[in-house]
C-alpha cells in the first residue's frame, strides 16, 4: 500500500451531476477511506490543484493524490485543463486519468499528447464502474508511486 | 500483434517478471532487451530492429531507472521527443528506488507511471496481474503508435 497516495483525496473534474454523483458513489464504495472532491468547472480545477481562493486552505481541501478528468467540460476543455497543469510547475506531476464516455482514436491520441497519465471510458452501468474504479483505485492509489508533495513552495 | 517492451539489465529480474507475466495470463508477448541505446534502436526500427512485423511498436514500455549506456530515463526523455505517434506510448518505470527525487524526475520526464520493484514473488505476480488488468484491459492506449 502506497501511503503517500492512498492519504490524499481524489479530485473529480466532472460537471455532469449525475456522471459526478454516480462516479463519487463507485469509488467510496471500493476505497472506504477515499475521499473524493468533486469540481464542476476546468476554472475551479485549476484554482484546485494550484491551491487557490477558498483551496488554498489544504487542510480542508488537500492536495489531490489523483486527478479524474472528465474529458468533455462545458468552460474549459479537458484538454486545455490538462495542457496547463503539465505546465504549472508544481502541480504537473499528478497522475491524471482522463475519463470518457467514448474511445475516439483521435481523442485518445489528444489526450496523450496533452499529458493524461491514462485514458479510460466511462462505465454507466453501478457494477461496471464500480468495477473501473475498484482498478482506478488499486493502481494508481495502492501501486502507483507519487512525488511526496504535489505542490512545492 | 503488439508487444510489452521490457528494459531491464538485470537478468534475474527480468526472468522473474516474464514468469510472473505468463502466470498472470499476460497476452502480449514480452520482448526484452537489457541497456538503454537498445531500447532506442528497436523503437527507431533501426536495424537490426528494421523489420516491424519481426519486432513490433510496443503498446506499452516498461523501463528500469537503472540501465547500461543510456538510462531509463534517457530513454523517456527520448521517446518523449519524438515528433511521430513513439511519443505517446505510456511508459511505466519499475524501479527499486522510492528515492522521491527519483519518482520526481521520471514524472518531470513523461512517466505515465513509477512503480517499486516488488520484493516478494507474490507481490511481483500481484504487479503483474495489476498490470494486466490496467494497462492491457482497462487503459486505452493510443493507436497512432506509427
């Protein structure tokens, strides 16, 4: 178990309610500990990860251990979300899995180039995301090493 | 057919990950090669890695930190500047440092992923089963390797 991970919360970037509320369900269920920030917009995102207006309080909101991004965001684009936080010194080092609701070739190829850490489709289905989730949860939390702090000052 | 490239040096330990890897029903073959300026020539297709049908694009890279004439993390920066599809090929370091400059570089570098060489062989087939499940069945990888 990967301490340093497991310790920290996830960051949800999703702006559909029921796509937020149905994915928060599945990774509390797999990963009781887990505790998942749900952001609905790539500016709250942003202001997140770089600790900024109300989340520069990190006791309340900590510095995420993973980053889930919708890829389809109303402001803006999951690409550009993704694009400036490979490029924030500081914050570029968070594992980001990119969540869709389709496997786009092109999309896919995007995604990489942007810095996604992984790509994965959305399940709609409680059992199948649960299932997604309980392996989201044991790579990248469980397995997966992480720079000790995200955020360096 | 694709294949799982692996870089490691050392030979018990890769012989240890391909057991794990059969035992985990892996389904991509495991080519390995053992220093980092193989690594670059069989992604190049320089000879004698020429032939793609012989020696295809991995789906996915496996790297140690620690290699002969061209680190692992040479060889991520690398692929990670290559103006063709080789750039996106995620790449997994499997290393036995937890060093967190270490992790940092190889993040600052382009690593999808840092994982610890496991200690045990039960931890090593539970890597191998997580790396089955995630990578090959889970993670869509990118297509436009060429």
């Amino acid at each position: 178990m990967n301490a340093a991970a497991a310790d920290r919360p996830i960051l949800l970037i999703e702006d559909s309610d029921a796509d937020a509320a149905l994915l928060t369900r599945a990774f509390t269920r797999v990963a009781q500990n887990a505790v998942v920030h749900r952001v609905r917009s790539g500016e709250d995102a942003l202001a997140y990860v770089m600790g900024l207006k109300e989340y520069g309080n990190r006791s309340k909101f900590p510095e995420p251990g993973l980053v889930l991004l919708d890829l389809h965001l109303g402001d803006l684009g999951g690409l550009q979300i993704l694009n400036v936080i490979r490029h924030r010194k500081g914050v570029a080092r968070v594992p980001i899995v990119v969540l869709s609701g389709s496997a786009h070739e092109d999309a896919v190829s995007a995604a990489y180039d942007a810095g996604a850490s992984s790509f994965v489709v959305k399940q709609f289905e409680p059992e199948q995301m649960e299932k997604l989730a309980r392996a989201i949860v044991s790579y990248w939390l469980e397995f997966n090493q992480v720079p000790e702090r995200v955020i360096t000052k | 057919m694709s294949t799982i490239l692996l870089v490691e040096d050392d030979a018990a330990d890769a012989r240890l990950l391909q057991r794990a890897f059969g035992k985990a029903q892996v389904a991509l073959p495991v080519t390995l090669l053992n220093n980092g300026d193989e690594a670059v020539a069989y992604l190049a297709g320089s000879e004698p890695y020429g032939d793609r049908v012989q020696h295809p694009l991995p789906s996915l890279v496996i790297l140690d930190v620690k290699l002969p004439r061209r680190s692992g993390l040479e060889v991520l920066e690398w692929i990670r500047s290559q103006s063709n599809g080789i750039r996106r090929v995620p790449v997994v370091v499997l290393s036995s440092s937890r060093q967190p400059s270490d992790i940092n570089r190889a993040y600052d570098l382009g690593a999808n992923s840092y994982l610890s060489k496991p200690e045990s062989s039960e931890d090593l087939l539970d890597i191998a089963t997580l790396f089955r499940r995630y990578w090959l069945e889970i993670n869509q990888n990118p297509r436009e390797i060429l």
